[in-house]
C-alpha cells in the first residue's frame, strides 16, 4: 500500500499517546508521564522516540534538549 506506515509497538503507543496530548515533550517528560504505567530509562525513551522518527511519525527540534512532536 502506497504511503503506509509501518505498526507501532505497544511501547511506541504509549509513547506515541504523550505526544499527542501534549503535542511536544522530551524524552525525560515522555519517561516521566508513563513512570507509573510502564518503567523506563531515558535511554529507551530516546530510543523509541528515534524508532517513531525514522518511522516518520514524529519530527524534533534541538534547542538544547531535542523536543519531539
């Protein structure tokens, strides 16, 4: 199918449901927001908000922290 994109991961979804709510955060907001559904480092926030980049789903801009939405 032409322009289709690729499924997200539930871990992409929840991610994916912070930045619709609040149209841009940081990989440390995002982590915060979904400490008490789903523990996880920083690291693995940036990882899967690079994963939904390269997935084309969300841009980001560096201004001295890289915000997504």
């Amino acid at each position: 199918m032409f322009g289709a994109r690729k499924t997200l991961s539930n871990l992409e979804q929840l991610v994916m449901g912070v930045l619709w709510e609040r149209k841009e955060a940081t990989a440390e907001e995002i982590r915060q927001t979904l400490a008490e559904r789903h523990f996880m480092k920083e690291s693995t926030a940036r990882t899967i908000l690079r994963r939904l980049e390269e997935k084309g789903y969300v841009t980001h801009t560096t201004e001295g922290l890289r915000v997504y939405g």
